[in-house]
C-alpha cells in the first residue's frame, strides 16, 4: 500500500512539532524516519496509525485520504518500543487478539487461529514459546513476538517506532538484520522510526532525515550518506570537524589556511564552516601542500579497526582524525609530536544556515 | 577447644532484628488472641455452641455480614471509578480529593459516626432529601452500610491506583491497532490487568467493614435481631459480665477475619504469578 503525506502540520501546546511535511512512500517500500530525539518522527508514525490527530494536511493511503478512519478502521500494524505485549496472555493469546477481536462474521474459526498463530510464530522463529507469558520472555524475544502480533491482522502498513531501541546493541544489530531479510519475503509497506543512524542505513530502501518537525532530506542510503543536502544531514549522519572561517573574494580563509574557490557565487564576505569527517583528514610529519596545518597530537586511540588520533590546531580547535593501522605503524606517530594535518575531502556550508 | 566460626553477611544484624520482629509480634498480636481462645476453650463446648449459634447471635453475624458484603460491593464499583478518574486525569481541586481519600484511614471512628448520623438523620442535609422520596437511612440497616461504605472506601482506590498508573497507555494502544473497539479492550486488557487488585482491595474493605464498630453504633441503632451488628454484640455482652460469651462470638469473628485475610494473600500472590515485568 502507498502512503502520501500531504502538507501534514501538527502542534502541542505552543509547541510546533510537525511543520507542514510532506513525502511519498511506495508500494513494498522499507522507509526510515530517521532524526535527533524531539525532531517529531515519532509523532509522525502515530499519525499515519490513527494513534494522534493532525492539525491539517491529509495522509492517504492507496490514494484515500484517512481523515475520518480510526485507529481500528486504518488496519495498520504498529510495534512499539517497548513492546506492549498483553502481560497477562500467553504469547500465543497475544498473537492471537487481533483475530480473536473481530466480529462473528469475519473472525476465523479456533482451528483457523491455532493455525494462524503457529504460522506467524514460526515466521518469526518462536513458536516454542506460545505458552510462556511475555514476563518470562528477553527483550529481543518480545519485540518478535510483537512484530508477530503486528502482522496477524494481515496489515498493509506496518510502522515500527524504535523497534530495537530497548534493546542491547548485539541484539539490535542482529534483529535489524532479521527485519530486513522480514522484509524482503513479505514485501509489506513499511515505515520504522529510528535514532541510530547506522541502522537506517543499513535497513532501510530511503531515509527520511527529520529534524525540529521539518524534513531535511530524502533518500536512499547512499545518497543520504554521500550526497548530504545541508550542514545539519552532513553532522547528523557521521562524525565531523568543523572549521570556522570567512569567505572573501572567491577566497575561503581558515586559520593560516586560504584555499581559492573559483566556483563560489558568493559576492560578499559570509562566515563560512568547513566540515571534513575523521577520515578525510591525513597526518604528515611535514607539509604536503598549502591546505596543510600545523597540530599537536594529545592522544592517539589504538583499540579498534581505525587509529583515532586526537590534535589540536595551530589556533587551538580540536581536531579528530582516523588513520589505518598500517599507516599508523609506517609514520610512528607519538603523543606530543607537532603535525600536520591536511584534508582530502569536505564540504563547505555558508554559515547562514543555522544548526 | 573449638571456636566458634561466624558467618560473615553483607547485611548484619539479622538476629537481633527478628529477635525483636518475633516478641513484638508475640506481644501485641498472638498472645492477646491466643488468650481468646484459651478463655473460650475454658467454657465447655456445649455452651460455646449454645451462644454463637443462639438466634441473637447469629442474626448479628448475618446483619455483619450482609452490610459488609453491600458497602464492599458499593465502594468496588464507586472506588475503582474515583481511582480511574484519578490517574487518567488531571483537573482543578485533584489534590484536595486526593486528600479527602483518605480522611476515612484517618478520622476516628466515632466521629465519623457523629457526622454520618447528623448528615443522614431526618434533620440532616442528606436524611432531610431521602426523607421526601420515602428513605430512612438511619437506625436501620442503610444506616450501617452507610457507615461501612465510608469506612471501606480508601481501600479499594488505594489498591487499584497504582496498578492503574503502571498500566503502560501503549497497551491500549496495541489492542485498538489490532482492531479491538473500546469496549473490547476493556474487557480483554484493562479489566484482566485490574482486576486481582480490585478484588484485593474489596476483600479489604469488605474485612474492615466486617469488624467495624465506632462509627456504626451512632447511626445503627443497636436494635437486637434488627440493627445489632456481631461486635456490638461483643459489647453488650461484656457490658452483661458475660464474658464466656463475648469471647465466644470474638472466636468466630476472629475467623472469618483469618479466613479473609487467607484470601486476600492467596489472591496477592495469584496477581503476582499473572504478568509481572
């Protein structure tokens, strides 16, 4: 089922928390809501469930605008952070509800449901455990049995609102694997709301990055993470550092450091950051060119895939750099020594644009 | 010579302080009412039988009983409906009925006995309206279940309140995403999750209700084989010199109240097994 979010406002109070949105999700599209905590994406999610009331705009789903359907009426399938699981039913019970809640002409029969139930329950691997009670279950088992309970009303919408977000990181990262893999045999459209960058960049077919109840940008992951549509995706989707300076006359200025920039359109002096992740950066122990600055190196992080090198700059900034271990062993670099850094990659973003 | 090894625990003072668990219990609780039932063991069985199953006696139990059984009934419907409108919504003037809640655990008895009589006597503001449609509510048993539905009402509230608050709101949200309508989600989630607690708390109140005596012989009327509750019958008797007698009855209150209170645990225990966590 397709979902079209038309110019969809919302507020609280004073507090304006969704700002006139609007975006598509197609057919058998996995879709992330991805942003900061307060960016409104959650709000967002229990919108198109029916579970909040918006302000204006429509959502329509197949192209029917939802206005006046309810909760019950939307047959979405909807998981919960954590887990909301019915505690005095059985797991099977649980599953069960949404069938066994349905009027006399439509409700399966017991043998029906029996069947039903085991079907979904070994969809999602657990069918060992239809007699347990969620108490006895681990937090990874009941998002499951959730995601189980979600898909029994046959929904043509599942939303998800921080499914893994309650759970520890090795069994979040295995869960997204598993919903992923979900995904792709069951094709059914869904939406899931997310925090952790990382994890909507692994499951998700596109992103949208949210933030202060606006979207920032959409797209898929590649695009998202290698073509960032502002400064705030740029920070929000990796590590960074940022270099203030000025621009004047097609020239960027930071510190001792001045690159020309034929390309710019810029007319009038504007201050200016430059944005350059960790790895972008290179260390040398002398001048490669004129972008190179001077640093001190404060601490060097040897534990993990990447050497992460703490400096700082000639004039004072913290500067974070990764290099790979063999680079590292090749330039023994030490604790104290005077570098230089220079970058290989960056954006620039005028400072006009407030984050 | 062998030493004496001493477990070392992380939390001392074990010994002492169940030592002083045990003779306070012993002090203030068993010895008083084992002294009951060596008093009434003392009479023979033949007139222990005579006296708690004599027409006075057992019409008091019954009048007990029944007015418990009402005003338990009558606050587990009234109470789980203040403890609802108390968690589920924030108003003007809350915290003063939150307080107000709580004046039956804290007025003495008699007092309230005073009030309830002035209130629903023929004179009174409430007795006065009851009047014109034809209700006496004083000196019969209206009257004490009057008295007993005050004296009972904190219980069940203060029980089912923070079952109440804990029940996540995302479970009522689930069952109304798989299509359950209101109703349905009353009966299927919130009800099952409440209800050891609401029929804890009416157990509760029903038990006090059982043995309550100060506020219901102002409005009662203390007429025998009519408004004479089992602990009044208690009294007249002691006030007789019968004493034989008055430790009869208590034996049987005593009881009933053990047997409820057995109830109320197994029920504690049975909510506790059903979804924790």
């Amino acid at each position: 089922m397709s979902i079209i979010i038309q110019n969809v406002s919302k507020a609280f109070g004073d507090v304006d928390v969704l700002k006139d949105l609007s975006f598509e999700v197609k057919t058998g599209e996995l879709i992330a809501l991805l942003g900061p905590s307060g960016s409104g994406k959650t709000t967002l999610l229990r919108s198109i469930a029916g579970l909040e009331v918006i302000d204006s705009g429509n959502i329509l789903f197949h192209g029917d605008d939802t206005k006046d359907k309810t909760v019950q009426e939307r047959q979405v399938g909807f998981v919960f952070q954590h887990y909301a699981l019915f505690k005095h039913m059985t797991v099977f019970e649980n599953v069960a509800f949404g069938l066994r809640v349905r009027d006399k002409k439509s409700r399966p029969s017991e043998s029906e449901i029996e069947r039903k139930v085991h079907e979904l329950l070994q969809l999602v691997q657990l069918d060992y455990l239809g007699k347990r009670y969620p108490s006895q279950l681990s937090g990874g088992q009941r998002q499951r049995i959730a995601l189980a309970r979600a898909l029994a009303i046959e929904p043509q919408l599942l939303l998800l609102d921080e499914p893994f977000g309650a759970l520890d990181a090795k069994v979040r990262k295995e869960l997204r694997k598993w919903l992923r893999r979900l995904h792709d045999e069951l094709h059914i459209t869904s939406v899931f709301v997310t925090h952790d960058v990382e994890e909507a960049l692994e499951v998700a077919d596109r992103i949208v990055i949210m933030n202060e109840g606006r979207i920032e940008q959409i797209g898929t992951p590649e695009e998202v993470y290698h073509h960032c549509a502002n400064a705030f995706v740029y920070q929000f989707i990796g590590n960074v550092n940022l270099f203030h300076g000025r621009v004047e006359d097609k020239v960027a200025h930071f510190g001792n450091v001045s690159v020309s920039l034929p390309e710019t359109s810029e007319q009038e002096t504007k201050d200016t950051v430059f944005y350059v992740r960790p790895h972008d950066l290179d260390i040398h122990h002398s001048a490669p060119d004129s972008t190179a600055f001077k640093a001190k190196i404060d601490h060097v992080h040897l534990a993990g895939p990447v050497v992460r090198v703490d400096l700082t700059s000639e004039w004072g900034d913290p500067v974070h750099v990764e290099i790979t271990q063999d680079y590292y062993l090749s330039m023994t670099f030490q604790k104290g020594m005077d570098v230089f850094v220079s970058p290989k990659d960056g954006r620039l973003f005028m400072q006009d644009y407030s984050i | 010579m062998r030493k004496k090894v001493r477990r070392k625990t992380i939390l001392p003072g074990f010994g002492l302080t169940l030592g002083i668990t045990v003779t306070y219990l012993g002090l203030v609780v068993l010895i008083p009412l084992s002294m009951l039932f060596i008093k009434t063991a003392g009479m023979g069985f033949q007139p222990f039988i005579e006296i708690v199953t004599s027409p006075r006696s057992v019409s008091a139990y019954w009048l007990s009983f029944y007015t418990a059984a009402i005003s338990a009934l009558i606050n587990a419907v009234f109470g789980f409906l203040v403890a609802w409108v108390m968690v589920r919504y924030s108003f003007f003037g809350k915290k003063v009925l939150n307080a107000l809640i709580d004046i039956p655990f804290a007025l003495p008895t008699a007092v309230a006995g005073i009030a309830l009589t002035a209130a629903y006597s023929g004179q009174g503001w409430i007795g006065h309206l009851l009047g014109k449609i034809g209700i006496t509510a004083v000196f019969n048993p209206i009257g004490i279940i009057i008295a007993l539905t005050f004296i009972g009402m904190p219980f069940v509230i203060r029980t089912i309140e923070p079952v109440l608050e804990d029940m996540e709101k995302e479970m009522e949200e689930a069952a109304s995403s798989l299509g359950a309508s209101r109703i349905q989600t009353w009966i299927r989630v919130i009800l099952p999750t409440v209800l050891p607690a609401w029929i804890t708390g009416t157990t509760l109140s029903f038990a006090r209700s059982l043995g309550e005596y100060g506020s219901v012989v102002f409005i009662s009327g203390n007429m025998p084989f009519k408004t004479e509750i089992a602990p009044l019958l208690i009294m007249t008797q002691l006030e007789q010199y019968n004493y034989e007698g008055a430790t009869a009855i208590a034996c049987i209150m005593l009881l009933a109240s053990f047997s409820l209170l057995l109830l109320i645990n197994s029920l504690q225990a049975w909510s506790k097994v059903r979804g924790r966590g």
